[in-house]
C-alpha cells in the first residue's frame, strides 16, 4: 500500500508450559526476518533460551527458517 509502512507480524508458533509452575512460554516468530523470541525469564536474561533453539531447530527441519 503506497504511503503506509507495514510492520514485520509476530506470531506464536510454540507454547512451553513450565514443569515447575511458574507460568506458559509463548515462542514467537517475526514473519519476515525469521527472528525467534520467547517471553520466559531465560530469553529476558539472555537473549537465548532452550525454547528458542527447539523451536528454530524445527524450522530448520521443515526448511521454514528462511523466507
């Protein structure tokens, strides 16, 4: 559309329930860059967490890690 910006979505594609009750983790992913975020206390730290991985290890398995 000629004179609006797009903003990239980000959209859940994964949710981790914590074995230790503190709460569900939602894995998102950016639908253009392929950028994987999480909302766990880990990623919030870092910038990294085991569901991330699991989640970008699947999409490199489907060949949906690049657009």
């Amino acid at each position: 559309m000629k004179g609006q910006h797009m903003e990239s979505l980000w959209r859940t594609v994964e949710q981790f329930i914590s074995y230790q009750g503190t709460g569900i983790f939602e894995v998102e992913v950016n639908t253009d860059t392929r950028e994987v975020r999480c909302n766990c206390p880990v990623y919030e730290k870092k910038g990294s967490c085991k569901h991330c991985v699991f989640v970008n290890s699947r999409l490199k398995d489907s060949g949906q890690d690049r657009k």
